[in-house]
C-alpha cells in the first residue's frame, strides 16, 4: 500500500501520477473504515481528497500558511500531515480534534469551525508576511457553502483590492458560483495555465515596470486584454472583485490542481482557483446522499446503513411541533442557515415549502430576514445552533429587541454537543440572550416541556422569545410542569435548568440514601427569573447550589445570587459550571464529568456544601 508509506511531504513528491491516484483511493478507504466506527464529517472529505494531495505537493503546509473555511474538511490534511495513525481516536476525549487546531499540529494553521472567514484571516496573515519580509504562500480552501455567508464576500473584496500574493481554492461541490463555464472559458483556463503564457506575463510585467511610463502602459493593455475577454465570455464576480481566476477545474485531477496552483505562486497577485469536485466521491451511499453522510454517526461501512439510536431528539420534536403550530396559523413560517436537517425541519419544508426559507451559512441575515417578517405580521421561527446564533448577536439586539417585534429563535445545540468541540458546544447563549431586553428564555428540560414552551413561544409571546435545547434525547426527567419545584427538602437548594436536572435528581438521590434531604428547582425560564420560588427554598434551607451546563462568563448564577442579597437573604452558595474556558471535544458524558456537573460531581459539591454547613 502506498498510503502506509507516506510519512512526510518527501515522500508525496515522488509519486507517480498513477501512484497519486492509487493514493487517492486508499485514502478514501481508509476513511470510510475509520469514520464508520468513530463518527464525522465524511463526505465532505472524501470529495477534496485529489485538492488535499495536490495542495500538499505544492505547498509545505509547516511553513506555508494554509486557512480551511470550513475545517470539517481537513480530515486528508491530517492524515498528510503525521496523525493518520491517531484516527481511531478521531474527536474522541484527548484524541485528534475534527476541525484544524493548531495546538495540535504545526500544519494547522487556523482553528476552522465556523465558515466563511478563511479569506480574512488569510489577507491578515499575507499582510502580516508582507510587513514583515518573510516569504511564504497564504492558501484559503473555501468549500462546503462558506461562499453563502457574507463575510466571505467581504474578506474577497478587501482581498482583491489589496493586491496581496495569496491564493483562494474554491472548491465548488454543486453550488454553481459562476455561468461561466462553456468551452471558450474552458479553453482560455487552459491557456492561462501554460508555462508559456505565465513565463510571457511575468516577463512583460517585470520589463514594464523599469521603463519610463511602463506601469501605465502595462495597465492599459491589461484592461484591453480583459475587456476582449469580458466581450467574448462576460466575466465573474471574482474578477470584478480583482482576483485572477483560474477555472474551473476537474478537482478530482491531481495534475490539473497542481498545474493550477504552481500558476497561482508564480502570478503573485491574488487569484481564484475553482474546482469543480464532487461530494462523497467514491462511496455509493455518500454520493447518493451527501446530506446524510456530512456529520454522520458510526455506520455500516460495506452498506452504508447509520447506526440507529432507536431514540427522538430534541430537534425531531421541535420539528413536529412546529409543523404542527404551522398547520393551526398559515402566519408561523421557518427559518435556518444551511442546517434544514440538523435543526429538523425537513418535514416543515416538505408540507409547507413556500413558508420554509433556507439562506445558507448567513446566520446573520436570516435574524434580520426574520425580523422584516414579523414586522409584516407573520411568525418566524429561526431554528439555529446555539453556536452559530453567536454572529447574529448585533442583528438580535438591533433588528428585533429594538422594536420588540415576535420572533421566535429555536436555539439547537444548546450545551455541550461532544465530539465536534469548541467550536461547537452552546456554551454562551445564556449570557448573551439573557442579557437582550425583553427577550423571554425557555429551557425545556424534555420533549413534553419542549412542546409546550414551543407553542408558547409561537402563540402566546408578544415579543422575541427563544426556547433553547441540547442535541439528543431526553432523560429520565419527563414531567411538564410549570412549578420551578420539582423535589422538597430542608438541607439545601439546588437550581438547575434544562436537561441537567436529570444528572441533579441523581445525584440527590444519593444524598438522601445517605440521610441528607436536598430541595431541587428547574427553572422553566431563564429570562425572565422566578426568583421569588428560589428565595422560598432558600429561606428555609440557607444554602443554595446552582449547576449549569454553560460556560461560567454566561452563567445566570449571579443574578440568582444577587437578587436575592437584595432581598436581605442571608444565606451561603455554591456554583458549578463549564468553568472558564472553552470545553475540548470528546462524548457528552466525558465533558460533563470533566466539568464536574456529571452526576457523581454534583453529589460531591452537595456533599461539600451540606457538611460545611453542619
């Protein structure tokens, strides 16, 4: 096998192009394998496997600074790069992330989790090579959407104005970018990509800029030149936004990329490389539905069959419910940011297609979409992850608090989601939408909660309202009450919200086996607060215990503990939560008894508190 002979960027660049594409092939195999067992984002990979190697024979990714939008598509770079052995603990607790870190490796040149920012940190980083004198290529591999966010189109335009060497790979898995691509165009790509014509360039560039006026006149032919181009075959958004473009591509062909991408060097100038590949590539299952095989449980390698869990989702019930609102107001439309399945709604956009609107990876837009339909009258519900809600911050305040108009988010992901990590954990939300004027926050802590909170969120609310909930099922906690009271007791308060109660009911099981008698409170909401039930139990037990599944800085414990100094309690306090960093990747589980807010941990801080207080 080739594959097990790679063990550094040497040993790529000896290859053969028949060996290149024996390479390729054992590389998909190998992912399927490991993927099957570990989970991850599949198919997205096995479609930038011939981009990856080619990137890799042109590029020292050690020194050579190499930006992913979005970095669930490195999984080829790592196995390039010295971690092929370390993908059976692939986003597992202490093993290789899924997304790009750089406390990880030397080649990781950017932490990749969101999209549609690798051309902005790549013009960061070329200037910064700039200013300093250094020497060394700046590559950003869009691909996966990320040009469907605005930032993208942003960093483009500052990028091509700055006339910064540095190099954008699109790679184009169906979005047909550009019109574009007939054969004069086909032809013209090919002829730009001939050593020939790129030695006559630099040449007549060089030669022009030592002569008297030779800068204007190598601008004036240069326009000529484009504006024959543009009469013969238009031209592309790139271009206009001052890129060379380069495409498109077969980016399934080694040779081709690596012919493309040696031009890019030697133009020195910024330039887009399209390619054009295909999702899932090589694996029936992954090609025929992409969409299932993007982040994808443990499957049948041989079938392709995911492995049930034979349970419902927070997501699933949502989805139901919300066609449900649908079916009962033709006003209550849907909305998402390129997650239609994740976030559940396939079914509300098959039976109600003209209220369903998916705007891609622009979380941001789809805040102050929904804000222009409510200020019409109707019901949108935006249906996001918690982590990706975070960029529609400013449009949260601004284009719906402001004018308290009835949106309702449905905030996925909410607390911790495991194997994906930092980037991914909905470890902020309860901060940030908390804190939002006239905002109402509902955290349901099971499906029949989440119910009832959706409808009333869509039904009764006057003015912006979220319902936040994890990713997965639900526990053992299933009743539906509105009472914060779950559980009397005379020792010690504790209060909790979402599914976290479940973990709280453990561990205060454990505490009476063991004589003591803790009184548990889920808030229903975290905005506004039922302080008043929480100053009822602490007056009674004196101490009070608070565990959230959030990272400390969003934590609504301070506000518990300061509403109720105000109210003159007297009365002693403890506080668990993710603490003050962001969380690694590994199982829910894991995190959670690393963070301490496990059920075993919860039982230790009641235990501290309760005999600190005897």
């Amino acid at each position: 096998m080739i594959l097990q002979s790679i063990h550094s960027r040497q040993d790529l660049l000896c290859l053969t192009s028949a060996q290149d594409a024996q390479l390729c092939r054992e590389i998909r195999s190998f992912l399927i394998e490991n993927v099957a067992q570990t989970g991850g984002h599949l198919a997205s990979n096995l479609g930038i496997v011939e981009t990856t190697l080619a990137i890799h024979k042109v590029f020292d990714t050690s020194r050579d600074r190499l930006v992913f939008d979005v970095g669930h598509q490195c999984y080829v770079h790592k196995m390039l790069t010295g971690r092929m052995e370390q993908f059976d603990r692939l986003r597992k607790l202490g093993g290789i992330a899924g997304f790009p870190k750089p406390c990880e490796s030397v080649h990781d040149a950017f932490i990749a989790g969101h999209a549609s920012n690798a051309v902005s940190v790549a013009l960061g980083m070329a200037r910064a090579r700039t200013l300093e004198k250094q020497d060394y290529s700046v590559i950003a591999l869009l691909g996966d959407g990320a040009l469907t966010g605005g930032l993208a189109y942003e960093g483009l335009n500052n990028a091509g104005f700055s006339r910064e060497p540095m190099i954008v790979i699109l790679n184009d898995n169906g979005m047909s970018i550009t019109p574009n691509v007939g054969a004069i165009s086909r032809y013209l790509s090919k002829a730009r990509l001939r050593p020939r014509y790129i030695d006559f360039k630099l040449r007549y560039r060089n030669l022009t800029s030592k002569i008297p006026g030779g800068q204007a006149l190598y601008a004036f032919t240069h326009k000529l030149k484009a504006r024959l181009r543009r009469s013969l075959i238009g031209t592309t958004i790139f271009e206009n936004l001052g890129f060379t473009y380069l495409g498109p591509i077969d980016g399934h062909n080694t040779d081709d990329i690596v012919a493309a991408l040696r031009t890019a060097v030697r133009l020195r100038e910024p330039v887009l490389v399209h390619l054009i590949t295909k999702k899932g590539k090589g694996y029936a299952p992954a090609e025929r539905a992409p969409q299932d095989f993007h982040g994808v449980g443990r499957f049948d390698p041989e079938t392709g069959f995911l492995n049930a869990s034979g349970t419902g989702s927070f997501s699933g019930e949502f989805g139901r419910t919300l066609e449900q609102c649908a079916k009962e107001d033709a006003r209550v439309c849907a909305i998402t940011a390129a997650m239609q399945h994740g976030t559940g709604l396939g079914g509300f956009a098959k039976m109600f297609p003209e209220r369903f609107f998916d705007v891609g990876i622009a979380e941001e837009h789809a805040v102050s979409m929904a804000a222009g339909l409510a200020k019409q009258g109707l019901i949108p519900v935006v249906a996001v992850y918690s982590t990706f809600l975070q960029r529609a911050y400013d449009m949260l305040l601004h284009d719906v608090a402001l004018l308290h108009l009835h949106v309702v988010f449905a905030v996925d992901r909410a607390g911790l989601v495991g194997e994906d990590g930092e980037t991914h954990h909905g470890a902020f939300d309860p901060g940030f939408l908390t804190q939002i004027p006239g905002m109402r926050v509902y955290a349901p802590a099971n499906f029949a909660e989440l119910r009832q909170m959706l409808r009333e969120a869509v039904f009764t609310c006057k003015g912006p309202a979220a319902v936040r909930y994890p990713r997965g099922g639900e526990g053992q906690y299933t009743a539906c009450t509105s009472s914060p009271l779950i559980e009397t007791g005379s020792d010690c308060t504790v209060v909790t919200y979402g599914t976290t109660v479940n973990d709280v009911l453990t561990a205060a099981a454990r505490c009476r086996e063991d004589g003591w008698s803790p009184e548990i409170l889920k808030l229903p909401t975290l905005a506004p607060l039922d302080i008043e039930a929480v100053a009822a139990s602490v007056k009674k037990t004196g101490t009070l215990v608070m565990v959230e599944e959030c990272a400390e800085q969003a934590c609504i414990a301070p506000r518990v503990f300061s509403a109720l100094s105000e109210r003159g309690l007297q009365f002693s306090c403890a506080h668990r939560s993710l603490g003050r960093r962001f969380m690694t990747h590994g199982s829910v589980s894991q995190l959670r008894a690393l963070a301490g807010i496990d059920a075993d941990g919860i039982y230790r801080l009641i235990q501290e508190v309760i005999h600190h207080e005897a």
